[in-house]
C-alpha cells in the first residue's frame, strides 16, 4: 500500500494540480481555470477539497461539506471522491474518508 501526504487545497496552484484527477471523475470540466474557479465558488459555500500526494502529483481526492439539519443533525456530504487510475485499488479513497471523517470529528466533537 502507497503512503501519500494528504492536505487540504487552498491555493490556485493547488487546484490547478488537482484538475488532472477531478477530470476522471468529471470529465464534462473544460479546463483547469474552469475549475479552480468553481471549487472557488463552492469553497465559498462549505466546500472543502483534501488531495492525496505522492511527491509532487496528486493521486486522489475528496471534496466535501460539514452540513447540519433536523433530520441528521450533523454530517458530512461528500461531492467528490476519486483515486487517479494508476492507484485505484489500493484503499486510497478509504484513506481519505477516514482522515476527513476525524478531522471533522475533532473539529466539532459530538454534543
């Protein structure tokens, strides 16, 4: 199993990186400007992007909302999830569920 550094995506240069992957999962995206500029709009309304790195590339992705009703009270919607072609089947999109998953949890622990 690959080890990959995970973080989230702030910069521009961060979201033109990940563009290559996103465009497996959506490939109706026309370019990465494109892109970078939705994620950006999205960013404004909760979205949250985490990568999965090996080295200088990005291997995967997860973007997702903390969202809250009085159906489920507090949850996680996850917009996108993919794993670049070269390393599906290696528990990569798992990986990234969990670390969003705690990392959300240590943010807003359970009342």
């Amino acid at each position: 199993m690959s080890t990959f550094r995970l973080s989230l995506i702030e910069s521009d240069q961060d979201y033109l990186a990940c563009f290559d992957v996103m465009r497996e999962l959506r490939p109706h995206l026309p370019d990465a400007a494109t892109f970078t500029a939705q994620a950006r709009r999205q960013a404004g309304q909760g979205y949250r992007l985490l990568a999965a790195w090996q080295d200088d590339l990005v291997m995967g992705l997860v973007g997702y909302r903390v969202q809250e009703n009085l159906l489920y009270g507090r949850f996680l919607y996850v917009d996108d999830l993919v794993a670049a072609v070269g390393v599906r089947d290696q528990g990569l999109g798992g990986q990234l569920i969990e670390v969003m998953r705690r990392a959300i949890n240590a943010a807003h622990p359970a009342r």
